[in-house]
C-alpha cells in the first residue's frame, strides 16, 4: 500500500507508519512518533471552534490502521 504523509506547516513530512498515535484534543494537534519525539501544534482559535475533532481522530486511526497492512 502507498504511504501517506502528514503534512506540517514547516514541510517537514512525517511518515504514517512513523507514528504511534496523533490526537487533535482541545485545539492541540498532537503527534507521538515511535522514535520517542513528541510534536504539539496549536490551531487557531476560530479555526479550531470549528473543526471536527471527533471525526479527524476517527480518521487518523483509520489511516494509521490501513498504513500498517
């Protein structure tokens, strides 16, 4: 299966396989990568009130799921 990214505002791009887990919770988007670093970016507040949390996680875990196979 091709390998997707995420993509971060620094064009630093970060391998699905690489990570243990990536939360969006209260504004925060956080990403655990298996090498033991852990990245933190805040949204904007009017962006953030907005977003779909719930369905972003929802998400990742299937992402991240269909990545591992």
């Amino acid at each position: 299966m091709k390998s997707g990214y995420l993509n971060l505002k620094e064009q630093k791009k970060i391998l699905w396989e690489e990570t243990d887990q990536v939360i969006w919770k209260d504004g925060i988007l956080t990403i655990d990568l298996k090498n033991n670093k852990l990245m933190q970016l805040n949204a904007e507040k009017s962006f953030a009130k907005t977003f779909d949390s719930k369905a972003f996680n929802i998400w990742c875990e299937r992402k991240k799921h269909h990545s591992a196979e």
